[in-house]
C-alpha cells in the first residue's frame, strides 16, 4: 500500500514508526507545510516525493491512502479533498470541528466507496479493551465514569516540547478522545444532560480549561476535566462500578487497591489502530473506528459547545 502522510509533527512520527512496524505500506508522499522541516522529515523516513501542496500528493495515481495528521482546523477541507479524490483515509482526531462536518466527511466516504478510519486511539488500549470486556460480558455494571487530561500548553508546545505554529482546541481534540471514551466503554449511542464550562481563555491559544459533564442512557454519570495549564502531564480514566473500580493510569489499569490489571502499554503506540486500517484497505472492509461509530462523540461535543457558549454570554 503505498501511502501520502500530511504533516510532519510529532503524532505524525508515531504514526510512521507504528506503520514501518506493520510491514506492506510504502512511503510514498510526504505533504507539508514549510520546505525545510517537509523536506527533512521525507528523508528520514524514506518517502518517494514531498511537496507543499496537496493536490500535487492526491493527482500521484500510486498513491493509495492518506493519513491526516495536521492542524485542527483544516481536518476537513483535506479529508474532503482526499476522499474525492479516490484514497482510503486515516484521519487523526478530531473528525472535524462540528458535527454538521463530521457528518459530511462520514458521508462522503460511503459514497465514494473509500475506508475511513479516525483516531480515536483509546479503543486501541489494552487496558481500556479489558474494561469494555467486562461492561459487555455484564461483569462490571457502571455507576460512574470520571476522566482527566492535562498537559502544559501555555507555551504551545508539542508534548516532545516543539514549538507549533497552531493553537489546539481543548474540546474537540482532546475532549473527543474522552467523550467517546465513555460511550464507546458503556455501548451507549447518546447521552442527556450535556453540561460544559469553559474556563478563562489564554490571551493567544483559547481555551486552556474545560469541565464537562453528561449522563449516558443507563444512568452511568461522566465527568471530565481538562487543562493546558497542569505542571505534569495526566491522562486518566476511573470506571467506578457495583462489581469493581478499576483505573487506566496513562496506559496502565490497575484496581480499586492498586493492583495491577492489565500491564502499562504507552499511550501514544498506534501500532494496533494503525495496522486495522492497513488490514481493512488490503481486505476491502469497514475499518473498526468508521466515521459513523464517532458521530454520537460529536454530537456530545456540540451539545457540550453550545452549554459552554450559552453560559459565556451570559457573563
């Protein structure tokens, strides 16, 4: 399979060292956004061609899926753009900024017979594997899920410490993985009582902060909290049930006593949800993580905008 990445960051990185490691992908574009950084992160990893445009990757007939790793912002436009023009695509999180788009790159890619797979990577853990496990047999019965992400980003930097030249969006990147997280752990398609709170934003990056909570169709309560201003990266996951409690620690499950469960496993290794995509391409299936399956996360997602904006004007 030969493949056109877009962008050179350092999700980016990890998804070329999980891809070398699956065996049959050939690099073969690199697109990106300035020349030197394009040009360096091409040779490295061995790519045919880079460019800085687009359109010049997707005309390239050998080219047979993309994967998108680039800013927020433009997820969309270059998931449009790759589908029309006839590639298989792994789209990094967020899916899109709105569920209006979401909806349409969803669509589209039925339409032109293309596999979509997002990144919604947290479905790959095999700590948080072996809670669905136990929520699906009927082992553990939830009554709450309470998740945190933090990371320092007032220097908006990479968390390898690169300086970007883009902002992040704290809900609709980061909120998205542990939105879905909790539906994706109870089987749930929607949730009610969508409560969210923005907290003051960053003279230049937005919104640093956000408190979110939501209840899914069983009655189990979430609550997440997020921050760009902690000293010390966290991300965290604690499943309180009748049965047990068990806690993902930054890719380890342990219980309510600190036993460990399931070994830790590194939170950002994509070998598992990349090499799915890869097998669905070459097998001419539906990916595991399609655009449909992460719908209901960006339906939450508006519903948690809108609270959040709502209360913002009323200040």
């Amino acid at each position: 399979m030969n493949l056109c990445l877009i962008g050179y960051g350092a999700i980016a990185r990890k998804h070329m060292e999980a891809l070398t490691q699956v065996g049959g992908v050939h690099p073969r574009f690199l697109v990106g956004r300035r020349p030197e950084p394009t040009e360096t992160f091409a040779a490295e990893w061995g790519f045919d061609r880079h460019t800085l445009d687009l359109d010049e990757a997707l005309a390239d007939a050998q080219v047979d899926a993309v994967v998108v790793t680039s800013p927020n912002e433009v997820h969309v436009p270059q998931a449009v753009k790759t589908l029309e023009a006839g590639k298989h695509l792994l789209l990094e999180i967020p899916m899109a900024m709105n569920l209006a788009d979401a909806r349409r790159v969803t669509e589209l890619s039925r339409r032109v017979d293309r596999r979509l797979m997002v990144c919604h990577t947290l479905r790959t853990a095999p700590g948080l594997l072996e809670v669905r496990r136990r929520v699906a047999t009927g082992e553990l019965h939830l009554h709450q899920i309470s998740c945190s992400f933090g990371i320092l980003r007032r220097t908006n930097t990479t968390w390898t410490g690169a300086q970007r030249s883009w902002t992040d969006n704290i809900l609709w990147h980061h909120g998205a993985h542990l939105v879905d997280l909790a539906l994706w752990i109870q089987g749930a398609s929607n949730a009610r009582n969508v409560h969210c709170r923005f907290g003051p934003p960053h003279p230049t990056q937005g919104i640093m902060d956000l408190n979110l909570l939501f209840e899914l169709s069983n009655r189990t309560l979430v609550s997440i909290v997020e921050s760009y201003n902690i000293s010390t990266f966290r991300w965290r996951a604690q499943f309180i049930g009748e049965e047990a409690t068990l806690e993902w620690l930054e890719g380890k499950l342990v219980d309510g006593e600190g036993n460990i469960v399931v070994p830790h496993v590194d939170h950002v290794d994509l070998h598992d949800q990349d090499a799915e995509f890869v097998a669905a391409v070459l097998e001419n299936r539906d990916p595991s993580i399609t655009g449909e399956k992460i719908l209901p996360c960006m339906q939450v997602l508006e519903a948690a905008q809108a609270s959040a904006e709502a209360v913002t004007g009323e200040r």
